[in-house]
C-alpha cells in the first residue's frame, strides 16, 4: 500500500531579482544580469475569460484538494503547451497531445509544435497516471469526457494534467464525482479560484506557487488596455531542464493566436524552465499549457510585432519566476541555487554553462555546506554541453546548424574566464587564475536563501542563467521511501 509523501517546510524563495543578493561587504566585481522583464507578483490573478475551482475526490490518502478543474467562461481559448522529452510519455500527456492536434487550425503547424484550441483544463494529484498502459490512457480519456459531459465543452477541448506516483491508475470513478461536484457548485472567476487550484496540484511542495503581471497592449482605437498574465506551478523534485519540467498552467486574457501563441511560449521556456534543475531526473508527465482567452479589450497580437514582445516579455517573466520559486522548493533544499553567464559566444553557450553548474552534483553539495569551491564550478562550466536538437530548434535555430550544434561542447577558456561566489571575485583567468579571498566573509554571504553564481567568459556578448538548489541529506530522505 502506498501512501502519500507529507509536504515539508523550506525556506522562502528569494525575490526575482537577483540584485538584491549583491553583499554590500564584499567587492562585487561582476555585476548581476540586468533584466528588462516587466516586474512580477507572487499571487494569483485570475485573467478575464477564465474560471477555476478545486475538491477533494479522494486521490490523496491525506484527504487534501487532489482535483482542478480551469475553464474558459466564453470561447475556446487559444492554446499552446510543451511536453516531456520522456520516452515514456504518461497518458495525460497523450491525450492532451492529441487534442491539441485535433483542435490545431487546418495547415498550421505540426511535429512537436503543440498548440490549438481548448475549453478546459483537468488537473488530478496524487497518481501520475503513467506507465499505466492502455487502460491508464482509457481512464484520461474517461476523465476529459466527464468533465465534457458536467461543464458542457468539447471533449476534444481538454486537456490535462496529472501528477504523483507513476504506475497507478486514477480512480476514475473519484475523480469523475469531484468533477460533477465543482460543475455544481460553480467555478469562481476569481483570484481565489486560481489560488485553490495551485493548492490542489502540490504533492511534495512545501508551498503553493504563483505568478502574476499586468502590461499595457493597445485597444482597437490604441488606447492602452491591461492585460493579464497570471501561472500556478508544482514541481519540486524528478526536475531537470530537457523542454519542460514539472506542470505548470500559464492564463493571459490577450487577444493572440494558437500559432503565434505557442512562439512565444517556446521562447519563454527556453530561457526559464529549460534553464531549470533539481535533481537530474526529466519526468514522465511534465507539461506546460498557456492559455489566452482573449477576453480583454485589447487588439489582436500579431506575429514578431512589438505588441507579441511585450506580451512575451509578460509570459516570460511570469515563467521565470515560477521556475525560481519551483528551484528554491527544490526536495529537501535550503537554498536557491542561481548560475548567470555572461561574456560567451553565443546566449546558448551561455545558457548551456548556467546548466551545466546548477545540475553539477559537486556544486550542489558545496552550496549545502556553503562552501566557495570555486574548482568545481569551473569543472562544471568545463563540462558544458548544448542540449538536443529539438532544444536547440526551440531557441531559433534552423535544423540543420541545430543537428550540427547539438551536443557540442560550450566554449569555455581558462585564461579568459572569471568566477564570483556570492558577490566574491574567487577566479580570475586574465589575471592569474585563483583570487586570494577572505573565505570565512564568503562562506557567511551564501548563508542566505540564494546563492549566485556569476560568471563570465570573456569570449562575446552571449548571456544566459539557470536555477538549481543545493543537494541535501533530506532530500535523500524524501525520495528513499517515495512510495511506501
């Protein structure tokens, strides 16, 4: 019999932005990356268009919320999502891939480009419903129709999601019960709402994580109208950056096009959730939905105009800061762990060394210890490679300097590169290498609930970070007796 991990407490996530964590003390001779995304708010705002409520159906031994139901409140919403690179792909993840296709405007799209349109999400916590076969797939499938059948959508305008212990079913019986209940009751289309439903996807999260922004997009008549973005994630353990990791749902009530939509998605992503390790593992069920309603008053989004850049700065920011918050939640961790790069070829290689140091299992255990081991940072830096092809497609490459990339190591010179641990300059290739410190000021500055790591290159203009957390003893805990 299995029963369901208790959420442990950690330590708060620090703010967005990194700057705050320069100590004042130490002399900081690598500046943080500057940001231009719009400032974000860690709560939920609901976007016009939208409803969500969530129940208890029983999936969860502990009796918490375990079901989530979001729906448009008027027209199906545009749709974009990106899925596990997992070969074993769970059966949410099956049926929402193929609804996406069903649902795709005629002529558009194809392969792994996942958009079209939608009416609802179905979320379940508690079972993962992978590597269940035909039959796991058959009750996805019974769970969307339920949930057709009790808000009056499409079936083919679900989508879903669902996460917990893989290689049990859904008690598909339960589950369709909640759903009937929250039809009854009624979705709120109100903050709460969202917040009750970011409640109800945690498992082993310590908190409830959310992320909200408001931009101005011009009206029909180009007068300025707010708009919306607003996500809910869960994640903190089996992470690791290969497309997407963990769930998340992003809402905007932009006026924009599947199309046009699932652009700006891929480019959010790889720059924050791909950007993202706990722990090495890339689940079965990972997923990210961004719906659009286009309930505002706004004009429609034309592809790569200015509108689309500010709305993607508004997505991006918003993806960002769940991938943090999903990072400093990490399983057993208590400290978020970010890597910035600076001076490289190109903003892949860039992004490949951030990866490489946050995922490395000697850097993590040193952030534990708070100790400024710089050697296994450039180690780590030295090891860097860029990801798969369809990565590499996703951040605007063309298939073929895609497939001639992929895997290639990330250009990093000794002589050139320079290191800082929590504001101390520990490296420094054109000077010498090695920087006499005061390691004791050093070991107190990454005391704190975030480290940073900064590094540069000094090989181009390319930049990029990551987010990691620190490896712990409890983390072992946590995961040794996952399912018993």
């Amino acid at each position: 019999m299995t029963t369901e991990p208790a959420p442990t407490t950690r330590p708060a996530t620090p703010p967005d932005d990194v700057r705050a964590l320069v100590p004042a003390p130490l002399p900081y001779l690598l500046d943080a990356l500057p940001s231009s995304l719009p400032g974000v708010e860690r709560r939920a705002i609901m976007p016009a268009g939208f409803a969500a409520g969530a129940t208890t159906c029983g999936i969860k031994t502990s009796g918490r919320p375990d079901l989530v139901v979001i729906r448009t409140t008027g027209a199906p919403a545009s749709a974009a999502a990106v899925f596990t690179t997992n070969q074993v792909v769970a059966a949410p993840v099956q049926a929402s891939r193929a609804n996406l296709a069903i649902t795709r405007p005629e002529g558009r799209g194809g392969g792994t480009d996942h958009f079209g349109r939608a009416q609802a999400i179905v979320a379940t916590s508690g079972s993962a419903n992978a590597a269940t076969g035909l039959a796991g797939l058959a009750d996805q499938v019974a769970i969307t129709r339920a949930v057709a059948v009790h808000f009056g959508v499409d079936p083919l305008g679900v989508l879903s999601l669902s996460t917990g212990v893989i290689g049990t079913r859904l008690p598909v019986d339960k589950v369709a019960v909640g759903i009937a209940n929250l039809a009854a009751a009624g979705l709120p289309s109100t903050d709460d709402g969202l917040l009750a439903a970011a409640e109800a996807l945690r498992t082993t999260d310590a908190v409830t994580k959310t992320a909200a922004t408001q931009v101005d997009l011009p009206g029909p008549d180009g007068s300025a109208v707010s708009v919306t973005v607003a996500g809910i994630a869960k994640g903190v353990g089996m992470i690791h950056p290969r497309m997407a990791t963990m769930l998340a749902v992003v809402l905007t009530d932009a006026v924009v096009s599947p199309a046009t939509l699932h652009g700006l998605l891929s480019a959010a992503t790889v720059r924050t959730w791909n950007q993202l390790s706990v722990d090495g593992d890339t689940s079965t069920n990972d997923t990210v939905f961004l719906l659009a309603s286009g309930a505002s008053a706004a004009a429609p989004i034309l592809p790569d105009s200015a509108e689309a850049l500010t709305l993607g700065s508004a997505i991006e920011a918003v993806a960002r800061s769940l991938a943090r918050q999903q990072a400093a939640d990490g399983e057993g961790a208590t400290t978020l762990l970010t890597c910035q790069v600076s001076g490289a070829r190109d903003n892949l290689d860039a992004r490949a060394v951030a990866r490489a140091v946050i995922s490395s299992s000697l850097v993590k255990a040193a952030a534990h210890g708070r100790d400024p081991n710089w050697g296994r940072i450039a180690g780590a830096a030295g090891n860097a490679r860029l990801g798969e092809v369809r990565l590499l497609e996703m951040a605007g490459l063309a298939h073929a300097d895609a497939c001639a990339r992929a895997g290639a190591p990330a250009f990093v010179d000794p002589d050139r590169l320079r290191i800082a641990i929590a504001g101390q300059l520990v490296y420094d290739g054109p000077t010498g290498g090695p920087v006499a410190f005061d390691r004791t000021a050093t070991r107190a500055a990454m005391a704190g609930p975030e480290i940073l790591v900064r590094l540069d290159l000094g090989l181009g203009a390319g930049s990029g970070e990551a987010f990691g957390c620190d490896l712990t003893e409890q983390y072992v805990v946590e995961n040794a007796e996952y399912t018993t």
